[in-house]
C-alpha cells in the first residue's frame, strides 16, 4: 500500500476543484461540450507554477512570467466559444503566454500555430506542449501583430492581447468565412471582445462582452 490518508485527501480536493472549476466555466456561459471537453482535458494547474499554483482552479487570472497573465478559465471558455473551432481548422493564437489557451485549441483544430513576442514564454510553453504529447502545435518568438504570413491564411484567429483596433495584418491573414476573436479598446480603459467573421464583401462585427487584458505590444520582449 501507497500513501497515507493525507495523499487520498489531496486528490479528493483537486478532484473537487476540478469539478467545481467545470461547474463555474458552465455557471458562467460555456455550454459548448466540445469546449468544455477540451477545457477538461486541458489541466490548468500544468500552466500556472510558483506561489498562485495552488489557485489554478478557480475563476480568476494569475500572473505568470515576463509581467503576463493566465486568463480567466471563463474568459478562455467564452472565446473559445465564439471561436467555433472545426476539427480541421488551422488556427493562429497571437499570445502563448503559459500555452494554456493553445493547449485547449489543440484539441478542437487540427492545427494550432501559436505566436508570442516574449522568447522564455514560448520555450516553456513549448515544453509543456512535447510533455503532454500535444503534437499539433507550433510555437513561435515572434511579434504576434504582423501575425505569420508565411502560414496564412487561417481559419480562425484569437488574440489574447488587446490592441485598440483589429491590426490590419491579422485582418488580412483571415480566411473568408473565418472567425477572428480578441479584445479590442485602449489598455487604461475597459476593453470589448470582439467577434470578426470574414465575409465575401468585407468584415462583420459583433461585440460580446466587456473584458479587461494585457495590451497588445510591437516587438520583440527582453526574455
């Protein structure tokens, strides 16, 4: 025999956190069950280290390094959402941050390419991802707002940072009939999520919710 009663207790209360976790990604508007299924799959406590590792289950964003966020799990549901991944998308996420939202979309697309301005993000992201055997994304150093041309055009495109307008790159970078999802206002202020569906004459436009995230930067960070 293994462990003593201590070792059951603590996987009963990560069980219930998990549970409890679901629950609140569902209290909160994500119905979708094949992104509840991916978000289950998807072990937010592998994305979160250091002291706020033992918050990982609940709804709220967490620092992590080079002064970035984990978004809310609700937040993270909700785009996901709107996304409406389809199992043979090739999807651009610009903004690895911990890989957290990359690693969900692996399970919904077929291919996810994943973009971050800061080098030590993208390294630890892309280890998470070779451990967990998430085999279907890329992770590249790279100034997400000129997007990757070289692997365009996408069938869906989220952005997890906020910029004050759609940059035109991404814009251009979208399939017709694509759906592009990110935050869109000034940094100081609250900013919109926003839906973009490429159409044959143009773009469409739904806003979705208020939400507040980290601005969208030019360049290449120090890290």
């Amino acid at each position: 025999m293994t462990g003593g009663a201590g070792d059951f207790d603590d996987e009963g209360s990560v069980a219930e956190r998990k549970m409890r976790f679901l629950y609140a990604l569902r209290s909160r508007g994500v119905t979708d069950h094949r992104v509840l299924s991916a978000m289950e799959r998807t072990d937010r406590g592998l994305f979160v280290r250091g002291v706020f590792a033992d918050r990982a289950y609940e709804d709220m964003p967490l620092p992590i390094a080079c002064g970035q966020t984990i978004s809310q799990p609700s937040i993270v549901g909700l785009m996901t959402q709107a996304l409406n991944v389809q199992p043979r998308d090739k999807v651009l996420e610009v903004g690895t941050g911990s890989g957290y939202q990359a690693a969900i979309l692996s399970h919904l697309a077929r291919r996810v390419y994943t973009v971050d301005r800061h080098r030590r993000l993208v390294r630890e992201a892309s280890d998470l991802f070779a451990a967990l055997d998430l085999t279907n994304i890329t992770a590249i150093t790279s100034d997400g707002s000129f997007g990757l041309p070289d692997q365009a055009p996408f069938d869906r495109i989220i952005v997890t940072a906020a910029a004050e307008d759609p940059p035109s790159p991404l814009l251009a970078q979208l399939k017709t009939g694509g759906i592009m999802v990110l935050p869109v206002g000034q940094s100081d202020t609250v900013q919109s999520l926003i839906k973009v569906t490429r159409t044959e004459s143009g773009f469409d436009y739904d806003e979705l919710r208020p939400v507040r995230f980290v601005p969208l930067v030019e360049g290449l960070g120090t890290e």
